[in-house]
C-alpha cells in the first residue's frame, strides 16, 4: 500500500482505479482545484522551474524525491499512511474496539465539520501567502514557500478524498465550498479568523509557519488518533510534511536574529532607530510580531472550557496528540483547574482538552525560543525574546476581549488600548518591515535583513538555482 502510483491521473496509494465512481467525482474537482491554484495560488509563477520535493511512497525510504517541476504539474494525489493491523481505538468511552472503516451514521456530522475545518486552512494559507514570491529574499526561501503551499495544496487533496470518499452528496458539496471560501473575502472568508490575516511580508510568514503551522502539527496529531482510520492514516503522513513547514519558520526567525545581532555588532548599538537606518529588524519590532502570530494561534484550540472537545474525545473522534504518551485515556472523574477572568475553576479534564494542548504547544514554541535567545545571549545582549501570556488578546474563550498585557496581567481597557501598539506590529512598524522586502533573486545571495541558512536543500549548494524564473 505504500507505493505511490504515478500512472494515474490523481497519484494515490488508495486504489482509486478499483472505485469508479469515486475516482471520476475527483476528477471532476481536479479542475477546479487547479483553476483556484491559477486564480487564488502564486500565480505569476506557473512558468517558473522549482526543485521540489515529490512523494513516491509513504515510507520513510520513500516520500521524498526531488526534481524541477512547474507547480502547476506538480503531481497532487492522495497518500494515507500504511494501515495497522487490526488497529484498535486508543481512548475514550469504546477504548480497546476495533478502529471504524467507515463512519458511523451518529457521528457522521461531526467528523465532517472536523474535516471541512481542518480542510479549509490549508488552502487558506496558500491563498495569504500568495503575493510573497515577489519580495522574496533569496531563490532558498521562494522554493521554500513554493514547498509549503504545494504540500498545502496536498494537504486540501487529503480531506478532499475523505469527504468525496466517505459522506457522499454532503462530502462533495463540502468539497466545492473549500474553494469558494477565500482568505480575507468580507463574503465568504475562510473558517477560522487566523486564516484571514493578510502576510504581506517574510517576518510574517516566518512567525506563521513557526506559530501557525504548530498549531497545525497539534490538530493533525489529534486527529491521527481518530478512530475513523482512514482519518488517522491520512493525517499520520501529513505529518511527515509539516515538520519542514515549521523548520522553515524556526530557521527564518532564526537567520532574521542573527543578521540583526552581526547589526548590532556593526553598529556597536542595539538602538532600534540605528538599525532600521542600517536596514534590519530590530529585536524589538521581531518581539511584536511573535506576538502577534502566537496570541492569533491561540486561539485556533478553542474554548479553555468545551463541551464539544469532551464528545469528541469520549466519542473516540479526537484525541490528545501522543495519546499514548499518557496513562488515564478515558478520562472519566478526573479533573484540573483552569484559569478564568474570574479566578480558578476546578472542571473535569474531558472539558479542558483544548487547554491541555494549547499548554502542550505553548511548551513546544519555547524551543525555539531558547534557541534564539542562546544566540543572543552568545553575542553579549540581555534582551530576551518571548511568548506571550495565553490570555492576551484572545478573541475565543475564557479571556476573550480581556485587556490583557503580554504577561498576563489584567489591564484598564484605556491603558490596555493606548499601549496595545507597544505589544503587536503597528502600522509604523509593519510599513518598515515591508520596506525591506525587495525581492533577492540571483543564486546564492540573501536579502540585507536576514542571513543565509546554514545548508542548502537536499545536500545542494547554496548558490544553487533552487527557483529559475522564466
């Protein structure tokens, strides 16, 4: 099942061919997924060479193969992970029942509200992302981002196959709807609010792929432990691609601290006024966008408190990314305390699942963290990055709307209002940053706000044509 057949019009791992009728409804949405990729995706670069990545199997011998393609042909399928024999659920009420084959008709709603949502993000990001090729700071980083919004591409192929596969009319119309929602239309934007902010310049893109793409790492590994099977399978290999879209965003923010710091060291000064004459980003400025893109990922768990988390759970169709990693997986009588506007609240920990991985992923940010505040504190600076308190700027949930500060500390709304540009990107701050995105397109050379990785892709050298624009 491993092997990726190429020969087929839509690659798969599926045996599309076996299923007529299923395979000739996505045929019929092929079209119009590559009309949105030509409207709503990086479209003045269809002509463009691009050394991408290529899945041929989905083993770790083989889902990844490199070669020059134009991304209008690059081969988007549908790839599910190997299945475990008789593979049982791993939690919940029905812990240790076979795995579902196929839906069941009381939960059918449910898991196609789950997958739609989790559907419409990724070509979301490829549509907010769609304007960046033209101020890219090295052909490295334009073949990055022309990865990512491939793999996302693929990743909408995914939930598409399921909903076409397995919720028949309901699934097909939900399909053409993934296309027709946009990021940032007053009509129809896309689901979740993160996914309608514009990026309009790399600093962003760098913290969304860090922030916003964790947050997609976190959903994808709860719903891998689906016991809708065919669900696990598919978001078990997305996760094997969203790994690179959070190295591209670690790396990012990482090469943007270092070019700053050898400023720093130019200058002899970390003044923020001297280094945007000299043209970098300083720390502080960075310090706001981190907030910006990590208070806005947030928000994308949900309610601290949520009935719906606790159903999903006990009904098996969610679970805690690594649920294994845990002894009670079902949860029933145990409970912890959550923090509220209103103090402390004792609630039973199936209604607090959304704040256990939102603490989880908050754990996982701090690495990088620590790794550029290491470089920083190498290079003889006390200033130290960091991420905000769970309860600023919040717009779902317990604090939402609260006049919070970065640490956490309940404000007056007018001390909160005046000093929130202090805290996020103000229209000042984001007009410097684009103002440094003149697009850096001759092999080998960096942008002057941000520092050449440390190696190539694939063992290639840095000078190498990664993107050859026609």
């Amino acid at each position: 099942m491993s092997a990726v057949n190429y020969s087929e019009k839509i690659p798969n791992n599926v045996n599309l061919a076996n299923d007529r009728t299923l395979q000739r409804a996505l045929e019929h949405w092929q079209p119009h997924f590559l009309q949105w990729w030509h409207e709503m995706g990086p479209t003045d670069f269809e002509r463009a060479d691009v050394y991408l990545r290529t899945a041929v199997s989905v083993d770790a011998q083989g889902w990844a193969t490199y070669g020059a393609v134009h991304m209008p042909d690059y081969r988007w399928g549908i790839f599910l992970a190997d299945a475990v024999p008789d593979r049982k659920i791993g939690f919940g009420d029905r812990m240790g029942e076979p795995a579902w084959q196929q839906v069941p008709g009381e939960y059918r709603s449910t898991l196609r509200r789950l997958l739609v949502t989790q559907g419409d993000t990724e070509p979301a990001s490829v549509e907010q992302q769609r304007l960046l090729g033209h101020s890219c700071p090295s052909l490295y980083d334009l073949r990055n981002l022309f990865q990512v919004n491939v793999e996302e591409g693929r990743h909408l192929w995914a939930m598409v196959y399921l909903l076409h596969a397995y919720f028949g009319r309901d699934g097909r119309e939900e399909a053409e709807e993934l296309l027709a929602r946009h990021s940032g239309d007053a009509d129809k934007p896309r689901i979740l609010t993160t996914f309608n902010e514009p990026i309009l310049d790399w600093l962003s893109f760098y913290c969304f792929t860090y922030f916003t793409d964790r947050d997609g790492k976190y959903q994808l590994k709860s719903l891998a432990e689906s016991a809708f099977d065919p669900l696990s399978r598919t978001c078990r290999f997305m996760l094997t691609e969203e790994a690179h879209h959070m190295f591209v965003g670690e790396t990012g923010i990482g090469r943007v601290v270092k070019r700053t710091l050898e400023a720093m060291k130019e200058l002899g000064t970390g003044d923020p006024a001297r280094l945007r004459e000299h043209g970098a980003v300083d720390l502080a400025t960075l310090q706001k966008y981190l907030n910006f893109w990590c208070s806005s990922s947030l928000d994308l768990f949900g309610s601290e408190i949520s009935s719906n988390s606790a159903a999903n759970f006990a009904n098996g169709l969610k679970g805690r990314p690594d649920e294994d990693q845990y002894e009670d997986h079902v949860l029933r009588g145990a409970s912890m305390k959550v923090a509220t506007p209103e103090g402390e609240q004792e609630v039973p920990v199936l209604n607090a699942l959304n704040e256990v991985m939102r603490e989880s992923y908050l754990k996982d940010c701090e690495i990088g963290l620590k790794r550029w505040n290491r470089t920083i504190e190498r290079a003889g600076h006390e200033f130290r990055l960091s991420l905000p308190s769970a309860r600023f700027r919040r717009a779902i949930g317990a604090w939402a709307g609260q006049p919070v500060d970065p640490l956490g500390k309940l404000l007056p709304e007018e001390e909160y209002s005046r000093r929130l540009h202090e805290w996020i990107p103000s229209q000042q701050d984001r007009d410097y940053v684009k103002s440094l995105m003149r697009r850096v397109a001759e092999p080998g050379k960096m942008a002057s706000w941000i520092a050449p990785p440390e190696r190539g892709i694939n063992n290639l050298p840095l000078e190498y044509e990664y993107v050859r624009l026609s």
